[in-house]
C-alpha cells in the first residue's frame, strides 16, 4: 500500500504509521520528536525520521496553493533558533530572517490564509521573487507592510500601504500578523524547544499547513491519503543532504 511512496521500505508497522500519521495531523500545534516516540514506542531518532517525511508532504500540498485575496499583510520576522555561544538580538547569528504573507477577509481582519518564506538575508529580491509567483496582485489589491524598502516594489503593482506601524494602537494595522508571528514563535520555542537551521524550512511547511488546514476536521484521512499517494520516494540519506544543502546556503553564506 505505501510502495512507491515516500513512506517505502519502512521499518515501522502499517499500525505504527497511521497512528503517527494521525497524531502527527491533527494536533493543533505541532508534536515533537520524543513525544512520537513515547506514543509509537521507537526511539527519538526514529521518530525525527518520519517527522521530516511527514512535514514533506505537507510542504508538496503547500507548494499547490498560492495566496488569493483582495487584502493581504505582509512582513519579514526573525525565528530564532539553536545557536550556543552567539550573540542575541537583530541580526544575530540565532536568527533567521522569514517572510510572512497573510490573506485576510479585509483590511485588518482575521485571516483566512498564510505564506512562509525562509530568506537568504533581508534583501527586496528574493520578496519581490516569492510574492510573484505565490500571491495574485494587481492594483485593486491592498497590501499593509511595516515601513520597510523590502517591499517597495510593491507600489507599482498593487494598492501599497508601507507605513510604520503604531502599536500602542490595541487595533494597530498588521494586528493578525503580530498575533499569528506570536503563535509560530511560541509553539517552536515551547513544542521544538527551539530549532537548527536547517531544519527551519520544514517546520515553516508544517506551521503553514497547520495554518491553513486548521478547519479541515474529518476529512484530514483524505487529505493524506491523496498526499501520500503523489509523493515519491526519498530516503533519510536523501532528506538529509538536501537539508544540507539548504544550511550551506543560507547559514554560511
């Protein structure tokens, strides 16, 4: 049944994959590696395995979807994550930069859909290169961002509203963005207890599925099931220099 699949040749029984599959996508938050261990009964590492496989398929149904709204938010945060000895605050080293693109319902409301982006510093192009191919613009469309040049692209192509935000304004533009950024930042330091770089990219896919996924209810079975199905194989060795490949370019370039 999971020949041909990115879930080829495992060394779990079809049992303990389906539990870690569906506790994996319906938590709310996120499941950490030694809480999937406790649960199927292999060891830490095991668990790390199927935890990038699993946020792999959620990246590949990430990468079907774009962004379609007449109103969007738009900002780059700064993840922190594991880096002993480093030093602290913007444009440290435990940093790293993370585009993030809301759909909303309208100006300064609950949205409805989230894009993230991990960026090789906080450069205009590789924004402007994202955002074009991964949300609908034109002039009708309006866009909120922070003051910041990353986005003054923008203007020529939609409504663009690059203003500093106020926030001692309790309603202060970008509020959903601010509180949606909270959340992601809580559940990597509070479920992961922080995270490498590397591995930054697939916790990004899984906090965007989760994001945008989080009214699918019963139907979620279906959803892997088609998710496994278009996957391919891909063994640890194989995720693993890829990842590799991700840190070389953007941690030490």
């Amino acid at each position: 049944m999971l020949g041909g699949t990115i879930l080829d040749n495992s060394n779990l029984t079809f049992l303990q994959i389906l539990i870690a599959l569906y506790l994996f996508f319906t938590v709310n938050r996120g499941l950490s590696a030694p809480d999937l261990a406790n649960n199927i009964d292999v060891s830490v590492k095991t668990a790390r395995r199927y935890l990038r496989k699993f946020r792999i398929l959620m990246a590949e149904s990430n990468n079907e979807k774009s962004l379609e709204s007449m109103f969007y938010e738009a900002d780059i945060i700064e993840v922190g994550g594991r880096n002993p000895g480093g030093k602290t605050g913007k444009g440290s080293e435990n940093k790293q930069q993370v585009l993030m693109v809301l759909s909303t319902d309208g100006d300064n409301e609950y949205p409805r859909h989230m894009k993230l982006h991990v960026l090789p510093g906080h450069k205009a192009s590789p924004v402007r290169n994202f955002m074009f191919k991964h949300m609908a613009m034109d002039k009708d469309r309006k866009v909120s961002t922070d003051n910041d040049k990353c986005f003054m692209w923008m203007k020529d192509y939609v409504n663009l509203e690059n203003s500093r935000v106020d926030y001692r304004d309790r309603n202060h533009k970008m509020k959903w963005l601010n509180i949606v950024a909270s959340n992601f930042e809580n559940n990597i330091k509070n479920i992961y207890k922080g995270v490498c770089k590397r591995d930054l990219p697939l916790l990004l896919a899984e906090q965007e599925y989760r994001f945008n996924h989080r009214y699918t209810g019963k139907h979620f079975m279906e959803k892997i099931s088609k998710y496994i199905r278009k996957s391919v194989p891909m063994t640890n060795q194989a995720i693993g220099n890829a990842l590799g490949r991700y840190e070389a370019r953007f941690v030490h370039a």
